[in-house]
C-alpha cells in the first residue's frame, strides 16, 4: 500500500517533470504557437498537482486527528461548541479531481460520528436531556451498527465521569437497550466502578445457550462470555472445555483465556496432553497466559478490559 509519504514523493516528483519540460519546452521556442499550448497545459497540470497534494496534506491532518481522540479515557467532558456536521464552512473543498466524489462522501459520514460523540459527551444549556436519553433517541432512530459502536465509545469516554453518567443512568440504559455488545459495554463499565452485578447478569443470561444442541450457537456464547473479560465468565466457560466438539472445545480454550486467571490454569492443564495437537498447543498457551495473571485479576474490569472489545466506529479512509 503507498503511504501518504510515498504519495507525496510521487506528486512532487510529477510536478518537478512537468516543470522541467515546461523550461525544456521555453527554451526550444518562443514563437510556436502550438507549442504555447502544451506549455500552458502543462503548466495546469503542475497546478492541479500542487493542488491535489495540499488536499491530500489536509486529509492526512484530518485523519491523525481522528485517530488521536480515538479510544482513550476521559475523566471531564468537552465545554467546547463543536463545529455543526452541516456547517458549509466545515465541508471539504472540491478542486475538481476524479477522487473528490467519492472524499466527499465518506468525510461527512466521519464528521457526523464525531459530533454524535461530542454531543452526547457534553453537557449543555441547549439540551436539557440526560445522556441516557440522548443515547435512546439515538438508537431509536438508527439503531445500526455505527450507532451502537458510538454510545459504546461514549460511555467509555464517561467512565469515570459520574457527573455526567452517573450510575443509574448507566442502569436505566442497561435496562432500555437489548444489543449484546453495548449491554456489555455498560455493565464493563459499572464493574469498573465496582458494581459487578450487570456483569453477572450478562453473564448468566450468555451462559443460558451453552446447553444449545447447536456447536455454532454454544460457540457464539463462548466468544460473547470471551468479550466480557470477566472471571466469573471463565467459571461459566469450564464444561465447554470438555465438549464433545473440537470445534466448540477450542473456543472454549480461547474464551477461557479471555477471561480467567491463576486460578483457572488447572482447567487449562487438564487438555495439555489432549490427543488432538491444535487443542493441546492452545492448552499450552492458555496456561502460560493464565499463569501471569493473580487470583484477583479480571474479578474488577480495568479499562484496557473494556476497550480491548470495545465495538469500533470506522475511520474515515
């Protein structure tokens, strides 16, 4: 893949050509008419060159930017006026090049998530509404995949900003939304803040499709239980370990991985000298990551637990 480096080599190195046969060009005739044409096309092509190299500088900038607020804690909300998404001030500037169709259509769409983040995060006179019902109304209208990945960030954001989410909140949320993924993101949270009781609550309800008939549906609940980074999950995990499926035994190594810690290393010992090599190499592997962690790990999410399985909103390209 060219990096923006390369990319900008390229366009400096074509403008420097287009340069040089334009000097070349003067130098062999004044007067030809013809040749006064190519020489202004060229000269056209340097400036849409040097023109489309700034726009990709801007878009470079707009991207580290993008990147730099991306998945980190924050303890205090924003007290600055974001720009509005449909603010034309804020639009990207068309230089009229072939790629602008399609930059146009995608940096709205990112300015739109960061807003929404913003919007939810911050505290103002003009929105009397609580973060939770923000973040209802949000999903009520678009409740689709980017819509649950940017309250997932937000209440991550507002991890340890009480203030603002304060835990009841974080609860009634819990209890007025049914996506897996932000359910679990809420209650990752709450243990975070030392209330581990909708950890458990998820827990108990994933564990619930262990018994299934179906290794694909156990499966699924072993990579759900996998995403909680929570001890209690890997108690939850242990018969799988024992399942009659390949299949559904190696997912349980790898939830149990997930999720366990010193005090689970004997589950993991029990498939070491297992008769099938993949399930005995990643009983290896379990214990060796098992054996650095102490009894107490995983009992209280931390936050990089949390943002590990955090569902990702998609970068603009």
């Amino acid at each position: 893949m060219r990096t923006p480096t390369d990319f900008k080599k390229h366009l400096l190195a074509s403008a420097a050509l287009g340069a040089a046969l334009t000097y070349g060009v003067l130098t062999l005739s004044d007067d030809n008419s013809h040749q006064r044409e190519q020489i202004t096309a060229l000269e056209n092509r340097i400036l849409d060159l040097e023109l489309l190299l700034a726009q990709k500088d801007e878009d470079l900038a707009d991207a580290r930017l993008f990147s730099a607020d991306g998945f980190g804690l924050s303890g205090s909300s924003t007290t600055t006026t974001p720009v509005a998404a449909n603010d034309p001030a804020a639009a990207p500037v068309s230089h009229g090049h072939p790629e602008d169709s399609d930059r146009d259509a995608i940096t709205p769409a990112a300015a739109d998530s960061q807003q929404l983040l913003k919007d939810l995060v911050t505290l103002s006179d003009r929105d009397s509404r609580s973060f939770s019902e923000k973040a209802n109304d949000l999903l009520a209208g678009n409740a689709n995949a980017d819509s649950i990945a940017i309250v997932s960030k937000s209440v991550i954001d507002l991890a340890e900003n009480t203030e603002i989410l304060p835990d009841y909140e974080l609860q009634s949320l819990y209890q007025s939304q049914s996506n897996p993924d932000l359910q679990r993101v809420i209650a990752q949270v709450m243990s975070a803040r030392g209330d581990n009781s909708l950890l458990e609550k998820q827990i108990a309800k994933t564990q619930t499709r262990l018994s299934s008939d179906n290794p694909a549906v156990r499966q699924q609940a072993l990579v759900e239980l996998g995403k909680t980074r929570f001890a209690s999950a890997a108690n939850a995990i242990a018969p799988l370990l024992q399942d009659g499926d390949t299949n559904v035994k190696l997912d349980a190594l790898l939830a149990l991985r997930a999720t366990g810690n010193q005090n689970h290393v004997r589950l993991a010992e029990a498939l070491v000298n297992h008769p099938d090599p993949a399930v005995s190499w990643l009983a290896k592997d379990v214990v060796a990551s098992l054996q650095n962690l102490s009894e107490r790990a995983r009992t209280q999410l931390a936050s990089t637990d949390i943002v590990a399985e955090l569902p990702v909103i998609p970068a603009p390209l």
